[in-house]
C-alpha cells in the first residue's frame, strides 16, 4: 500500500517579539496572569507589509530544504489558514507563486486551531489514493490582524507564525510499522460556532471582524475532545498511548496540554511544548512544535508521534505519525 511519509519540515517566526510586559502597557492584564494561566512568555508578530503567504512560503521553503527537494518536485500544496491574505484567491495559490511554481494544484483549507490537521488528512488522502505524489502541507497565520487589542480575555493569547511539513508517497506495508501517515481522525461541531468566532467576514458584514472567544467554555470543551480524538486515532492505528514518543499539540494553553496528557497517561515531559515562546498561532502551532522537535533532535526515527488540535467550529481532530 502507498503511506504518506513526512520527509521535511520547516518553519517561519516573524522578527518582532512581543513580550507579556509590553502587553501590559497596553491592556490591563500582567506577566503573572498570563503565565498563570495560558503558559505564555510572549509571540511574534508580523510586520507591517508582511502576509500570511509569506510567513507559509518561508516555512515552504525551509521545509524544502531539510529534504532536499525543490519546488519542481512538488504537485500539491494546501495551505490551512483562516488569516488569508485576501478573501480570495486562496494563500495556496500565492504561495504556489511565491515558490515559482506553475504546476501542480494549491488550495486552502478552513478548520481554524485544526486546519493542519484537516490539511495533512486531506494531502494524505490524495496521496495515498495515488493522484499527487510529494504535497507542502503548510499551516499559517497572522492572528495579530483579526485581534481585539483591546480585549484582555483574547489578545495576550494569540502569536503569528507558519509551518510546513513535505510529504512523500512511499510503499508500506499496511501495518503501524511503516514510517508515515498511519492514522488521521477528525471532528466537527457546529452548535459551538459562537464560542470562538470572527464577528465579520465577506459574505455577511463585509469587513474582515475580530476574534471572539468565550474562554473558558472552550477550555472545557478542549481537553475532553482532545483526550478522546488521541485515543480514537490511536486506537484506528492499533497502538496503545504508552507507545507515543511525543506529542505535537495544537498551543492554546499549557493547562489544556497537561490536562489531556494526564488524560492519556502520558507524562508532560513527553509532550512537545512552544506555547510559552509562539503562543497560539492556530493552524500554524502543530508544524512550529513538530518543526522544533525534529531540529533539535527530540524526534527520532521510527519514534511514534501524536499530532492533536482543537479550534474554532467547534473541530478538532488528530494524527498518528511513525517518523
Ligand atoms: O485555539 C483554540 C482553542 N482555544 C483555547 O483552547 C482557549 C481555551 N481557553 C483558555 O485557554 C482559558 O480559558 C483562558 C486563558 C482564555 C482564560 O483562562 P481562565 O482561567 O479560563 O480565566 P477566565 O476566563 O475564567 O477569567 C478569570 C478572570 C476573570 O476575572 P473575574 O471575572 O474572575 O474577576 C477575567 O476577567 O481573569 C480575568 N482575565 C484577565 N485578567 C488579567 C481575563 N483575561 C485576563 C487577562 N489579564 N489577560
């Protein structure tokens, strides 16, 4: 059987940090409060002038790179981001120009904090069915946009970023041995659209809006559909949470890791963690985590991954991953 098997990674910040103190001159919030309670020690943000595309075609680029391929080498790209730069076209599409490309076919998918995980089930799904071959999956935001920077409840939260990841058609063998994509699980809920949403959009106010999040509600939610969807994709892959090397979570918040974890059994230490430095940068926030791991080392060969996210809709899903 074909196995979609993760090849490269990469990723992009942008330059600018802004730490919990400088938010404090602007907001009534604290360094103490937002450590406390989300883990967070500060996020990047992009500059003026730079886009969403960019971020993902850097994170491409760099993705590239760690394999060794160009962009010739790649006839699918999808783009999971709910930040485009425009309505439309989609970023894939920019990107897919960015990188020089004039083959293949870019598109964009809209699972906000999951898109990655709804973006690698479908590249994995369209590769392993045999119509493309090698895919850039990338996951990119830039949050800072659709922020209230005067709402304490959701601002010290979010961070821009991007990351992507190459995936390759390779022979498997059908069993949770191979190296690759060996299991993907997804959700969607919509009664909980107004828990976390965009108070705007083309189609209805004709403004681009700005996120709104009743927190803790999603918190509740978050850590129950987290533990359960880790453990249904475990279970469709035949494999047991204490086979899992890292998890490579969605960074909402730190309590939100150490709770589903401790759900799984699973000690924190073996749970891949960048909330404090990028904060939640949505869709972006897996490939940045899995990104790190990989360079500096953590991530080994044929080490089992957990890839999990949770976000707005309500959706959520997870992957399992033999690296
Ligand atoms: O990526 C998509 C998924 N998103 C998430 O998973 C986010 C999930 N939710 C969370 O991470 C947490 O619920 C938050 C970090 C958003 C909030 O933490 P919490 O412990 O649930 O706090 P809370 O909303 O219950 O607020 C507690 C208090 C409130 O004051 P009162 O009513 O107790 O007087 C808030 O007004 O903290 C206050 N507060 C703040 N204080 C200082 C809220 N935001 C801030 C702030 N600085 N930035």
């Amino acid at each position: 059987m074909i196995r979609a098997r993760i090849i490269g990674t990469g990723s992009y910040l942008p330059q600018h940090i802004l730490s919990n103190v400088e938010l404090a001159a602007r907001v009534d919030t604290s360094d103490e409060w937002i450590v406390e309670r989300t883990g967070i020690r500060q996020r990047h943000i992009a500059a003026e002038g730079e886009f969403t595309s960019d971020l993902a075609t850097e994170a491409a680029r760099k993705a590239l790179e760690s394999c060794g391929l160009t962009p010739d080498d790649i006839d699918l790209i999808v783009v999971a981001t709910a930040t485009p730069d425009q309505t439309f076209p989609a970023c894939a599409t920019v990107v897919q120009h960015k990188l020089g490309m004039i083959h293949g076919v870019a598109f964009d998918v809209a699972a906000v904090c999951s898109g990655f995980l709804y973006a690698l089930q479908v590249a994995d799904a369209l590769i392993t069915s045999g119509a493309y071959r090698t895919a850039l999956v990338i996951g990119a935001e830039t949050f800072s946009r659709i922020l209230d920077w005067e709402d304490r409840g959701t601002c010290v939260l979010f961070g821009d970023g991007a990351g992507a990841v190459v995936l390759r058609a390779e022979a498997g063998t059908g069993t949770a041995v191979d190296r690759g994509i060996l299991a993907t699980r997804l959700h969607s809920d919509g009664r909980y659209n107004d828990l976390l949403y965009v108070d705007g959009g083309p189609g209805s106010t004709g403004t681009t809006g700005k996120l709104r999040m009743k927190g803790r509600e999603v918190f509740r939610h978050a850590v129950t559909n987290l533990a359960a969807v880790m453990t249904e994709t475990l279970g469709a892959a035949g494999l047991d949470p204490a086979e899992v090397a890292w998890v490579i979570p969605h960074q909402a918040n730190l309590r939100i890791l150490e709770g589903t974890a401790k759900k799984l059994g699973l000690p924190i230490e073996r749970v891949v963690v960048t909330v404090d430095r990028h904060a939640n940068t949505s869709a972006a926030s897996v490939p940045l985590a899995l990104d790190a791991a990989v360079r500096d080392g953590r991530v080994k060969a044929n080490d089992l991954l957990l890839l999990e996210a949770m976000g707005g809709g309500f959706t959520w899903g997870a992957a399992a991953v033999r690296w």
